[in-house]
C-alpha cells in the first residue's frame, strides 16, 4: 500500500509538470484560435535566456546573491518573451488575421523553427543548469502508518504548488477581468471583436506574452530539473496527449489531463509493465490519446462541436 | 410615423466601386444618410447591398470612391478605426461570442469606453475595478430595453435564434454609437419576432437619436421603418428616395417582379 501510494504521488506531481506545458497550449487556443506548435520552442528560449542571465548577470554587474542574480534573470526573461510575443503578432500574425485555423498553425510551425534557432544562436547550445534553489532531497512522510513511510521528492511538490498557483491565477484572470472579457471575444470571433473596437494585436500581444511567462515558469521547474537543453523543447510532445485528453479549450482539462497521464504513466510501468517486458511509460500517453481520438475527441473538457446542417 | 427631427448629412458615400477579380460587386454607388434617420438599403439577393455595409465598416476596401464621415474624408475604413468613431454594427450570419454569456457578450461593447487600458483591467486595479462596475450599469439598461433579463447568464450559442439576434443588437447599442449598421436584422425570422425587432429599431431611433443604415431584402418591413430607401440591384443604384417613391420606380419594380422579354 505504501509503495502504491508513493507510486501515484510521485505520477501526480509529474502529471503536474506536463499540465503546466500543456496550459501554454490551451491558452493560446482559446484566446486566440490558434494551436500553437511554438509552445515547447518557447519553453525551451525562456529556460535559456534565464539559464544564461542567471550566469551572466554576477559577470556583469558583480551582484553576489544568487537570489538577486535570480530575480534579475526572471525579470529579464520575461521582458525578452515580451519581445518574442510582439515580433510574433508584428512579424506573422498581424498579416494572418480572419484566416483558416490550419494557416496560423502552420505559421507556429515556422515560428518553432525559428525560435530553436535564434535561442542557440544568442544563448549558445551547450547544457546549462537553472538553479532556483528548489530543495533536491527527498522527505519521508507519513511512516507511522506505513513501514518505510511514502517517499516524496522535495522538488516535485513545490513544483506543484506553483503550478497549481499559476493556474488559479490564470483562471480569475480569463473569467473575472475586462482584458480576459476581451481575449474570449477575440478568440469567438476576430471580425466580430473588431467591429467593436477590440484592439486585435494589443489582445494578441497580452495572449502570448502570458503564454511566454507560461513558458518562462514551465522552462524554469523542467529546466532545474533536466537541466537547460535543445531536448527541453521536446518536453511539448509529452503535453500534446494531455491536450488531447483535457480537451484543447478548457484550463481544468489541462491540469487533469495532465495529472491523468502522469498517473497512468506511473501505475502501467509498475504494474502492468512487468507482463509486458517494460517500456511503457514511453509510450502510454500517446496510447491514451488515440483511444480519446477515437472516442471522445473533444476530450474530457472540451466544447463539444455542433454544426448546424 | 412622429414627427423626427432629421439632420445634416452624416455619412456621404461618393462613387464607390468594389470589385473581387472579374466580379463587380458595386458600381459607382453614391448616396447619403442623414443624422436621425433610418436609412435602408434593399435589393435582391446578391445586389451588393452586404459589400456596401462592409465597405462603409472597413471589412472591405472599395477600390474607387470616397467616404465621408462627419465632414472627414476616406478612401477606404478601418473596422477598429470605424468603431472608435462611433459606428457600430450586427452581422448577418450573426457574429456572436458563442462561449460566452449574454452579459459579456454585451460588456465587450463597452471596451472603447472603458478609460483604463487593458493592462490595468489585467490587473484589476482599483480605478478599473469601479470602472467594470460603472459600465455594468449601462449594459443592464441596454439588457432591460431589449427584454433579454432571463437570459443574462446563458452563453448565447444556447439562445434560439431571434433572440441571439437580439443580443447582437444590444451589443453593437452597448458601443453607444452614432450611426448603427444592421445587416439584414430580421433576415429567418418569423412574424412575431420581426415586429419585435421593427420595435427595438424604432425605439433605437426614437430614444437615443441613433441613425440607423439597415439592410433588408423583406420590401414590406423596410418600407414601415424607414425615411429613406436606397435600391440595388447587380451593384448598381437603381432608385433612392422616400418608400412612396421608390415603390413607384419602374426599375426597382422590374428588378423585384421581373419583366418580359
């Protein structure tokens, strides 16, 4: 029962991770239409750019806390994913506006390249680490009620919280504001939202700046984890099952999508690993995604899609 | 009908001429709409009478011609920039925010009237959370006008279609416009729901002074509301003037009923 219980809480808190990649998806999905296939190249230029001014900014300016050194980064990478966020509206998206779903996201598609490019070339391409200080040891909990007690990483668990933070946040800011009133227009409808005088690249800009601070956390907690990489940008491919699953417009979707797949990752490898010769935890997430492909494939969460005849 | 105090021309349209490839949707169309007025145009299907709409909102850019809004000139409009002067308008195939309730959809109207910039409201600051609170007022008035209290919280895909109609009307009225554009408000409905919204259009006109440029294909109804008529017919003009004349134009007879050859 202990190793159970370990087992599922070491699969939610990695679920946890894999709905903080996926909710940069659903955030640009829903405000703006879009699928962005840029959301893991995005992860992967936030953790570099913060992985680097981390490094650079004692060299720079002599400052000696790395807490300041690490405030300093954030601030910093989050002004340059503003920067990536109205290139990207000035540059591609302003001259796509009313067109097909597939255009924009064959646009992302050119972006990903793109940005995995410039990333290297003004970060470098070697390994770097982030270090944000999240506490690497493992704590025992609850060993009076199990012989050994439930082993439960440190790291994971402030993850969690943070990205659970971060989702709270996100939701009040979609439901409960005039911009977030507006970013749902937009999405509805561009016409529509602009006959009314809804500022469409303003609205476009905020969308994906917050999708790059999305990015920034999502690349700052994977980052100290796997440490800063080109494969980092591969982290997106685990979040496109939890897309699936969660439904592709809904933020809850995300979170339980997520921690759903990390659970089940978990558990199979375990359990029915064993029967099957191992090896599965590579390949559950995409399993599941087809059977909701063929199933459900609005997911759990998503809006249903009814066409008039 | 009352007595209406119709003023100065407010919107001039000078030879515009719209075409998409080889296909001219609009030939030299001229005309005007006065302030407090309702103004329509009507026409057969496929008379140019949506790309007119579209051009005077800067959906489409006319390749000829001059509009003239309130004594500034155009070669061709910008919806957002159109909006911000204050003419607002409701779509055909309605346009609505389909996940959203009817109260959003109508708040969103009042985002040229809301001062703090859309950073601050991201926030809810202080003076942006009054403000939401101020502009909610305006828009449970608008709600009242058009009947629509029992539907507030239900997201408008779920509505029948007269009243999505309606809600598109009460967003475009939430802008506070000078000039409001309707293209074809009454287009599937049935007879009730059309008196209905031949009333809200009326009472539009009548209580807030709004000029109104409306689209109709429905003869009947348009000759009831309006002041003045504007006919197409293949994207030419083929009559302008009051409904009494215009149903005496032998064109515009020979492009309703047809002729023998």
């Amino acid at each position: 029962m202990g190793f159970f219980l370990e087992t599922l809480i070491g699969g939610l808190m990695a679920g946890m991770l894999y709905s903080l990649i996926a909710l940069g998806f659903v955030l640009i999905y829903k405000a703006s239409g879009v699928f962005n296939f840029a959301q893991g190249a995005m992860v992967l230029f936030a953790a570099l750019a913060m992985a680097r001014f981390a490094e650079w900014i004692p060299q720079w300016t002599g400052v000696q806390s790395p807490l300041l050194a690490n405030l300093a980064a954030f601030v910093l990478a989050m002004l340059v994913m503003i920067v990536v966020a109205w290139s990207i509206e000035k540059l591609a998206l302003s001259r796509l506006v009313n067109q097909e779903g597939v255009t924009l996201l064959m646009a992302t598609l050119g972006i990903t390249y793109f940005l995995d490019g410039l990333g290297q070339t003004l970060f470098g391409n070697d390994i770097y680490k982030i270090d944000v200080g999240m506490p690497k040891d493992p704590v025992i909990v609850a060993e009076s009620l199990f012989q050994g007690g439930i082993l439960v990483s440190k790291e994971d668990l402030y993850a969690a919280l943070i990205a659970a933070a971060l989702v709270i946040l996100l939701a009040l800011f979609f439901q409960k504001t005039a911009t977030g009133r507006a970013l749902r227009a937009v999405a509805d409808d561009h016409q529509a939202a602009q006959s009314i005088g809804i500022p469409l690249s303003t609205i476009w800009i905020i969308v994906w700046s917050v999708a790059g601070f999305v990015a920034l956390v999502a690349g700052i907690i994977w980052g100290s984890k796997l440490g800063v990489q080109f494969s980092l940008s591969l982290v997106a491919l685990k979040a496109l099952p939890v897309v699936i699953l969660g439904g592709l417009t809904s933020v809850p979707g995300a979170i339980i999508g997520g921690l759903i797949i990390g659970v089940g990752e978990k558990l199979s490898e375990i359990y029915i690993g064993p029967m099957l010769g191992g090896g599965i935890e590579i390949w559950f997430a995409y399993v599941l995604a087809l059977a909701f492909l063929l199933f459900r494939p609005q997911g759990l969460f998503g809006e249903k899609i009814i066409d008039r005849v | 009908m009352a007595e209406k105090k119709i003023g100065e021309v407010i919107l001039d349209v000078k030879n515009i001429s719209l075409s998409f490839g080889g296909v001219k949707a609009l030939t030299d169309i001229s005309f005007n709409v006065r302030e407090h007025e309702i103004r329509a145009i009507i026409g057969p299907n496929g008379a140019g009478k949506s790309s007119m709409l579209n051009c005077i909102n800067g959906v489409y850019q006319p390749q000829q011609g001059e509009i003239t809004f309130r004594g500034q000139h155009f070669k061709h409009m910008n919806s957002r920039q159109v909006a911000e002067m204050g003419v607002a308008r409701t779509f055909q195939n309605l346009a609505l925010f389909k996940g959203m309730s009817v109260l959003d959809n109508i708040m969103t109207g009042r985002n040229l009237h809301m001062k703090s910039n859309l950073f601050l409201q991201a926030l809810r600051w202080g003076p942006a959370e009054r403000e939401e609170t101020a502009q909610r007022e305006k828009v449970e008035r608008i709600i009242d006008f058009l009947e629509i209290q029992a539907y507030r919280k239900t997201p408008v895909g779920r509505l029948p279609y007269g009243l999505q109609k309606r809600v598109d009307l009460g967003r475009a009225l939430a802008m506070e416009p000078q000039v409001l554009l309707l293209d074809e408000p009454m287009a599937g409905m049935n007879v009730e729901e059309k008196q209905d919204m031949c009333r809200f259009i009326l009472d539009v006109n009548d209580e807030f002074g709004t000029t109104i440029v409306l689209i109709e294909h429905d003869m009947g109804v348009v000759m009831d509301i309006s002041d003045r008529v504007v006919v197409l017919d293949y994207g030419k003009k083929i009559g302008d003037g009051a409904p009494d004349e215009v149903r005496q134009n032998e064109d515009v007879i020979r492009a309703y009923l047809g002729t023998s050859h």
